[in-house]
C-alpha cells in the first residue's frame, strides 16, 4: 500500500482506533473506542468487518477490558473477564476467527493460575498484541504462496473484501493479488460490487485503486457472462469460516460464483489463514449462518428501494461446498484434495 495507507485496526495511546468502514471510501474516519463495548457495538455495526480483522479486534477488546476491571481480589477479576469473553465472542457468529481469538486470549488467563492482576492485564496485553502482529505476517505469507497460483496476466476475479481492510493489514484474497501484482504488473481485477453491503464496490475498489491495481467494478450477475466469454482466468475469494472437510462460509452470492466458476473450467481459490478453520465442524451444514437487518436489502445508502411492507431475507453468508473448491491458500501453503487430511496435516504443522 502507499506510504500514507494506514491500517483499519491499531492502538491510539489508551484506546483502540478502527477505521469505520461503513462511510468508505467517501470518508476516512477512525473510531476512537476506549471501552470493550465500543468496539464490540463497531464489530456489530461493521464498521469493522472480516473474519480476522473481527478476530483482532476481538483481542484487543479483551485487552481493553482487563485494563478497566476495577477489583482487588483476583478471583472475581477472573470471573469479569470470563464474562467479558462470552460477550466478545457473541458479537459476530459466523466467522471463526473471533472465538479462536477469544479462546486465545482467555487461555492467558487460565494457564497463569499464580498471577495477580496487574500481571495478568500485561499478559492479556501482550497476547492481544501478538494476534495483531500476526495476522499481518500470516497474510503476507498467504500472498507468497498464492502468487504462485496466479498465470501470468491473469484476469482475477474477487467477491466481497478480502483486504487490508478485513484484516489487521495486508489481506488474504486481496493479499495473494499484491503479491502477485509486485512480480507480475501486468494482472489485473475484476471486483463484484457484493449485494447487499457493496464491500466490493466500496471496499476492494478502493483499496486496488490505492494500490495502482488495475480494477474493474462490476455487478454481482455479470459474472456469468464474463466467464463465458473468457475474460476471467481465476477466482479468489477469503473466507469466514471453513469446515474440517473444507466447505467454505464467505459472503452471500460466493456460492454462486464457484458454481460458476465450476461450469466454466475456471480455478477457484480460498485465501485464509488457519486461524479460520474450525476443525469441529465435521461440514459446511452445520456452519452458524448470520442473518441481518432486512433493511439492508430494502434500502441502499439509507434510502429505501423497496415497496413499504416487503418482507427480505438477508443471510450474510452462504456455504461453498468444497467440491467447488480448487484450492485452500493459508500460510502454510495451498491445501488441495482431499481437504480433509490436508486440513488436518495443515493444522498439525
């Protein structure tokens, strides 16, 4: 990214800063959050949004917390913690990394039984910090080993937003893009707007565009007709959460878009990082699939669209079974087929 491209999660003296996604790319404002429930109410507004971006924010949350707990006696400091992680952890439910964040975190406190609580606030600290710094090293190794699946030239096809911006910096889907874009300029993106948020239009666009990636905008029903005249080479997308067999979670409408892929002889990559697995889901049948406000389907930009008193189904998310899945990029290489052993080896090294 350029020099004055600033990351969407980071820590402003005392308080937590988050860019607020919701008023992208028209505004660059930063919440500045110096409570856990700020920056839970951000998660739950989107105004933070992506599954490991979720995750840090959910660390740094926790670490927010602790800092706050006015108690002398160490056991209750342990129970308003605990009861603070149940609060983190249900801000968002699809995506995986949020309570493999939260698990992450509260384990400090479970494995330093002997510590008092001023110790235990630095630890907290500490390990919130390390999931940030991290996530940013993880999704750079994502982008090193998905450059290599992209062909020279190649015509890439994104859904959603799988940057900087869904994570602590760099990207996953968008990460492996960068990559390939600082060996091979002479790629190129095709970005769907994304119904019914416009991650896409708002925000893969605009990061592209800050990065001087060549980038095209179009609708979400265009894809089709582009596979079908050969104009797309590959598919990248991110991830929120995926099964132990590989069955993928990711924003409504990527379904549709590995289906076609499929018909089209087009690969179809996931970019996430391990982190985004959750082994004790056996599939993607029993993924929690989020369900939000109508009105984001009966009003665009706070006007509304719709006819009054129309009922909407708004699922965040859909499941892409893993047979429409060509690849799993993490940060310890492209899992391929079959998933299930890879993921396990994966999650093993």
């Amino acid at each position: 990214m350029p020099q004055h491209w600033m990351p969407p999660i980071f820590w402003d003296g005392d308080a937590v800063a988050i860019l607020d996604q919701r008023i992208l790319p028209h505004k660059e404002k930063f919440l500045r959050c110096t409570t856990p429930d700020q920056v839970v109410a951000a998660i739950k507004s989107m105004a933070i949004r992506g599954a490991p971006a979720v995750g840090v924010a959910g660390a740094l949350a926790l670490a927010l917390g602790a800092a706050s707990i006015r108690t002398t006696d160490s056991r209750e400091f342990r129970r308003r913690f605990s009861r603070l992680c149940n609060k983190v952890r249900e801000a968002r439910p699809t995506g995986a990394n949020l309570g493999w964040a939260v698990e992450r975190v509260y384990s400090i406190v479970v494995e330093n039984p002997g510590a008092d609580i001023a110790g235990l606030q630095r630890l907290i600290r500490a390990e919130a910090d390390a999931i940030m710094a991290e996530d940013v090293a993880v999704n750079q190794q994502i982008g090193k080993w998905g450059r290599e699946i992209v062909p020279r030239g190649g015509r890439i096809l994104t859904y959603c937003n799988a940057g900087a911006l869904a994570t602590a910096d760099y990207g996953t889907a968008v990460g492996v893009i960068r990559a390939a874009f600082e060996t091979d300029p002479a790629i190129s993106v095709f970005s769907c707007e994304t119904r019914p948020f416009l991650q896409g239009a708002r925000l893969t666009v605009f990061e592209l565009m800050k990065a001087g990636i060549p980038v095209t905008l179009i609708t979400d029903n265009a894809v089709g007709s582009l596979m079908s005249q050969g104009k797309i080479d590959l598919v990248v997308v991110g991830a929120d959460r995926i099964a132990a067999n590989g069955d993928t979670a990711n924003k409504i409408g990527t379904y549709m878009v590995a289906v076609l892929a499929k018909t089209h002889d087009i690969p179809f990559y996931v970019a996430a990082p391990r982190s985004t697995i959750d082994p004790g889901l056996p599939d993607g049948s029993v993924i929690p699939i989020e369900q939000r406000d109508p009105r984001e389907v009966t009003h665009m930009c706070g006007k509304q669209v719709a006819p009054d008193g129309v009922s909407a189904l708004n699922p965040a998310f859909d499941v892409t079974p893993n047979k429409y899945i060509s690849g799993l990029i993490t940060e310890v290489g492209v899992l391929r087929k079959p998933f299930a052993k890879a993921i396990r080896k994966a999650l093993l090294t």
